[in-house]
C-alpha cells in the first residue's frame, strides 16, 4: 500500500453504525455503535465515539461486527488440493496421503498450500488459523511452512507434524529441535506439536510428550476417530500426566463417558470439525456429548482438499448436527424436541472465544473489549438481500451470512480485506505456486492415478423390490391391474 493510501497500516481505524457483537463475558449487543481501533488494540467501543483526526473510517451501517474467527485445526498444506477429495472417505483420505502420495509434496508444494489456506482464511473472516501441519517430513518442508505464513498478514499457530515418522522420532530429533530454536522461540508465529495417539501399550508417543513438556508447548491430537484412535489413547495420556488445559482434542468422536470425564476433568478442550465428520467417518459430531461435560468447544474446517474454509459453514453444519441428534434421540423415545438446547448464539461463540480459550488466547483475541489485539470483521454487503433485515444477530451469522458478505478484516489492528477485497495481496503469485504444485503431482502421478484419486468407485446400490409396481389403470373395476 502506497502511503497516501486510505487503509495505510498505522492509521487509526473507527467503524461506525454496526450492530455490535463484542463477544464478552456477557455477550453484550450494542445497537448502532462504533468499534474504535488505535494501533494494534481496541481503544473503545460504544455509542458516538470519538475519534483521532486522522482515523480512517468505515461505515458500517447495516452490518454486523464481531471478532475475527479461529480455527483450531486445518491441515494449511492440503489447499493447492482443494476439492479434489470431494468424494473420498477417511480410508480414502488415509491412502492417498498417508500411504500413496503424501511423500510427493516438496518443501515448495507445502509453501504453495499454506499460502493459499491462509489468504482463504482472512477472506472469510478467519484471523486466527492453526495450521496443522502433518506434512512436515523434513526440517526443509517445516521451513516452507513457516515461511508461507509469515508472509500473509494473519495470525497463524503452526501445529508441528509428520505423518511419515513416528512422533517419537521427528520430536526427539536434533532438527526439530533447531527448527523451534531458529524459527518458534521468540518469534511471531504460535506453536504446538500435532501427533496422534494410537492407543499402542507401550506408548510410544511418550517421548513426544516430554518434549512438548520440556519446551512448553501444547499439544493437539486426533482423538476418538474411528478406526484410528480410541480411549486407549486417552487413557494411556491421562494415566501418565500428559492431559493439561491446553490440549486441543481434535473430533473426539467415538469416545466413551470415562473419555469425555478425563478430557473435562483436566480442562482440555476439543476441536468440532462437523462438516469433515458428518461426512468423512470420523464418527458423529460430538458436541452433544460435549455438551453434557461440560468441555470447552472449538470450531474447525478440517482440510479443503475435501470442504470448505470458512467457519460460516462449520457453524451451521454444527446447530443442523447437533439438532438432528438431539430430534433422533428424542423420536426414539417417542418424544418431542419443543426446545432446542444449542443455539445460534453458542456456536458464534465457539467460533470466536471457544478458539481463543482453545488456543489460551482469550485475553489477546476473541471479543471486542478495550484492550484487546484489534482482530474484527465487518460483516456488510449492501448488494446482497441476505443481508437484511438483521433482526436476531447470532443467528444472522450463523445461518445467513456467507464468506462474500465479509466486507472489511483487521488483524492485529491492520486491514488486511476491505469493501469484499483482499488488501496488499498478490494473489497472482499465489495462483502461479498452486498451479505449478498441481502440475507436478499430476506429472509425479500419472494421469490414470490422478484421475482414479479425485473419482473413487461408487459401491453398487441394491435397489429394493417395490410390491407396489402397476402397469394399468382398470377404470371398470377403479383399480390398478398387475
């Protein structure tokens, strides 16, 4: 941006006339207020703010502002793929990349995805990704990684992993360790160390444990996916003092109640990817059992190779999931649902402090109170009739909103999209690495396994003998005639 721009990074920046959802302790609402940002922190928010001379402002009558979004769990690498899982299932997933392919991606190929993830991040409102990253087979590709997100204006948490190696070797190396030293300890970006735990006797993950233990990081985890990771998983953390608050349990979708009791009962949280369980197996989306244990929610979108990348949707794949549960179990008892336990409301707020209290950000990022890191959204589209009128706010954005209807992004007190258009972005460039990522698995694939990759077989579908099959209407006899 040229210094006689507008959106000039450093200028204070005052929105005026939205419907206010600051997202604190109280969920307060303000009608018709302003959201004034000075350098890097919220100044003030309130009604017919007074602003410095120089402030930019941006009108947002007729719009929604809210804390910019996070995501506690989207494989970043996986973008420069984006839609090509579309029909897969877990298994599928597993096979092409843990097995098959993932070993083709080069550090430039990881590059490439993470640029791309984080640019579609901002653009939908999300100013705080945790890029997990299971695809860091060398020092070089975690290199390329922390590289991509450095270079786009959000606020990114790399989540350390490598599907290729045990989490006891790759954490216990001399350069992962250098790794953190040169490029974690000091620096801008959030860390985590991202494994899963199989459930295997001897526990092997322990060592990785140590590490984050002796660095003072916290640890995500795929937990209760089926087939993969159960309770034993649990149990083996839980029994050996490695379940703190700041573990992040990714799905958590088939676990049983002593599971759920373990997580609650050392204030871990778990990261809700609806649209990827709802489809790909994991197991049923599990906020309803959550819900009665009393653990702290996150929402996530998983990976674009297979879903969106906005939380618009995970928010709204979330209330149907959990409603159609709570309805079936209620059917099954021949009983009634006549009010609905989660509301619109909840889920704005796994959207924004559910990932924040996740992420052990809630006093940075979040909400919009004083003295918080400046992360808003403006959510406006004059051109749009969903966009009015704004009658029930939480559940506008839940269930109307959409990810071209975010008008104007600040993070960190910097506007980084504005009037529906990213700011100082050169998306050409990120087009130029996706498609030379593309071109070279292609290549490195063939074209027979590549096509065979996005189109999975369809399994044959019996069709039912239907008893109720007539051929002629007998008007004599008023009946069908067989």
């Amino acid at each position: 941006m040229s210094a006689g721009d507008p959106m000039a990074h450093g200028r204070p920046v005052v929105f005026r006339n939205g419907l206010v959802l600051t997202m604190d302790d109280r969920h307060t609402v303000l009608p018709d207020a302003d959201v004034l940002v000075v350098g890097s922190r919220i100044a003030a928010v309130g009604v017919g703010l007074e602003a410095p001379a120089d402030a930019v402002e941006i009108d947002a009558t007729g719009g929604i502002l809210m804390p910019g979004m996070i995501d506690t769990h989207r494989h970043m690498w996986q973008t420069a793929m984006r839609g090509y899982g579309a029909d897969w299932t877990l298994t599928q997933y597993f096979v092409w990349y843990y097995l098959d392919h993932g070993r083709l991606f080069r550090p430039e190929d990881v590059h490439a995805g993470n640029v791309l993830a984080a640019l579609e991040a901002i653009d939908a409102g999300v100013t705080t990704t945790v890029d997990w990253s299971h695809g860091l087979r060398t020092v070089e590709h975690a290199d390329a990684a922390a590289d991509a997100l450095e270079s786009v204006p959000g606020r990114f948490v790399l989540a350390y992993g490598n599907i290729q190696q045990g989490p006891w070797e790759w954490a216990t190396s001399t350069e992962f360790r250098d790794f953190h030293r040169r490029r974690i300890d000091g620096g801008r970006l959030g860390f985590q160390l991202a494994f899963d735990v199989t459930g295997d006797p001897s526990f092997p993950e322990k060592a990785a444990f140590e590490v984050a233990r002796e660095l003072d990081v916290p640890v995500t985890t795929h937990a209760g996916v089926w087939g993969a990771t159960n309770d034993d998983g649990i149990r083996l953390m839980h029994e050996h003092g490695f379940m703190t608050p700041s573990t992040v349990y990714v799905h958590a979708a088939t676990l049983n109640p002593d599971s759920y009791h373990r997580i609650a009962a050392t204030g871990g949280s778990v990261s809700v990817s609806t649209e990827s369980e709802q489809s790909a197996g994991q197991g049923y989306p599990p906020t309803w059992a959550l819900r009665r244990h009393g653990i702290g929610v996150s929402l996530s979108m998983d990976t674009s190779v297979w879903w969106s990348g906005d939380l618009f949707s995970a928010m709204r794949a979330t209330l149907g999931a959990d409603r159609a549960r709570e309805h079936l179990d209620a059917h099954a008892r021949q009983e009634t649902v006549t009010h609905a336990h989660l509301r619109a409301e909840h889920v704005v707020d796994w959207a924004t402090r559910g990932g924040s209290r996740a992420l052990g950000m809630d006093s940075q990022v979040g909400s919009l109170q004083v003295g918080r890191r400046a992360d808003v959204v403006l959510l406006k589209n004059d051109a749009s009739p969903v966009m009015f009128p704004l009658l029930n706010p939480y559940g506008h954005v839940a269930f109307q909103a959409q990810r071209g209807d975010v008008h104007t992004v600040l993070v960190d007190g910097r506007v980084v999209k504005h009037e529906h258009r990213l700011v100082g972005v050169d998306l050409a460039a990120a087009r130029r690495g996706v498609e030379a990522t593309v071109s070279y698995l292609m290549d490195a694939m063939g074209e027979e396994a590549w096509r065979t990759g996005m189109n999975p077989d369809i399994p044959a579908t019996a069709v039912l003998d239907n008893p109720y099959t007539y051929t002629e209407w007998d008007a004599g006899s008023a009946q069908w005639k067989h």
